[in-house]
C-alpha cells in the first residue's frame, strides 16, 4: 500500500513539473511572438515553525486481566479522568467515527470482542508526552500520532507567498537595473511549488517500541522526551517582467 501512495505521488509530481514547464514555455513563445523585451525569475521563501497541533489516534479495546474483564466503557472513563487531571480538555477528545460512539469488532483473539477509537489533540512535545505516559499507565498499548501541523498554515502560506514573489522583484530589478534598463509590469506569475510537510510517529505501548524521529527507543521503563522537527514551508514562484 505505501508502496503504491509513492508511486502515485511521484506520478502527480512529475504530472505538475511537465505542466509547468509546459505553460512556461507557452507563455515564453507567446512573448516572443509579440516582441516583448522580458525578464524571466524566479523567488522562494521559506520559513521552520514548530508545530502546534499533534493529533494522536487512541484506540480502546476490551481485554481481559485473570477473571476480570475491562470494558471499553471504564477504559473511556479512566482515559477521560485522567486527561483532565494532565490540565487537558476533554474538547479535544473525539471519536475517530463521527458516525458511531463504538466501532464493534468481532475477534477470535480470546478476550477482546469490541474497540472505541479516539483521536486527542495536544499542542506541544510536553503535553503529548504527558499523554502517552498516561496511556502507558492505564495499559492502553494502542496509540499512534497520525498528524502533526500548525494552526495558522494558512495566514504563513500568504505571508510566504508574497514574500517569495518581492524577493522575484527585487530580483529582476537589480538584474534590469545593472543593463540601463528598468522593470516593466509583470506579465506572468506563476506558482511553480508547494511544500507539504509529513511526518510519520508512532507508539504502540508498553514492551514495544517507541519510533521518533527514526529513533528506536526501548520504552519498558519510561518515555523518552518528546522533540518534533519544525514544520518547513517553503514556497516557489515564477515571474516574467517586462523590461522598459
């Protein structure tokens, strides 16, 4: 399966690199064609922001400990008293199926007949490994950060954005400038790249393995301290001026 994912996402990628360079080229002729004096550029900008949304996956299952059995309903409970006692809020506690509170699975596997799935939001390493050192204490080994990302994505694409194509002009005016020229209007701008940050976590509980970072740790005795990588976002854009 993820075999197939990075093959169908470096299709798209080079899919989006052949129609750039297709409608570079046409926009090339066509200034060409009308004899317009131009200059072609390019700017980017970039900038590392550490993330402030870590959505991790819970999945609660019935299990049986001796003769006791524990019902996902007293896992819920346990689960919920003891996020409110880390100072989290329980808004930021949801089912993973909107559509159904309990996802009902039957096993042969002796002992579990039924699974509640969850997703928590936390807002930084500290609260997140708070959390997994609770789920660590209440044996509930199935856990897996799913998504990291950053609240205000979409006021920093702008900011980006803007940034990237100044840099373009401020670019394209030195270079005219240094012919006895000076900078026209721009007659094509043209987004040539986005970045999309993706990071892949997981935890599985106790006697298992903690991966972070692609770092193996040993998590019998405790956690190690959470650290995420800062979110690069970085933006690539195009841009033709007319030189006067």
């Amino acid at each position: 399966m993820l075999a197939k994912y990075n093959f169908f996402c470096s299709l798209l990628f080079c899919l989006f690199c052949f129609t750039t360079e297709f409608q570079l080229q046409a926009q090339l002729q066509h200034f060409q064609q009308n004899d317009i004096p131009y200059i072609e550029v390019e700017g980017s900008a970039e900038k590392e922001i550490i993330p402030d949304e870590i959505y991790t996956r819970i999945t609660l299952r019935e299990r049986t400990e001796g003769k006791k059995t524990i019902s996902v309903t007293s896992q819920e409970e346990e689960l919920k008293k003891g996020i409110q006692s880390l100072g989290l809020s329980l808004d930021d506690l949801s089912f993973s199926d909107a559509d159904a509170d309990f996802i009902k699975i039957k096993w042969r596997k002796k002992g579990v007949i039924s699974q509640a799935q969850y997703t928590m939001k936390t807002i930084d390493a500290s609260s997140t490994a708070k959390l997994f050192e609770l789920l660590d204490e209440l044996k509930i080994k199935d856990a897996f950060i799913v998504k990291i990302d950053y609240s205000e994505k979409e006021i920093l694409r702008k900011e980006l954005k803007i940034k990237a194509i100044k840099v373009a002009k401020e670019k394209a005016k030195y270079l005219v400038e240094a012919i006895d020229n000076s900078l026209g209007k721009p007659l094509k701008i043209l987004e040539i790249s986005e970045n999309r940050p993706r990071y892949d976590y997981q935890y599985m509980g106790r006697q298992s393995n903690f991966v972070l970072d692609d770092i193996v740790y040993e998590s019998e005795e405790s956690i190690p301290e959470l650290q995420f990588e800062k979110l690069k976002y970085r933006y690539e854009v195009y841009v033709a001026f007319e030189i006067k």
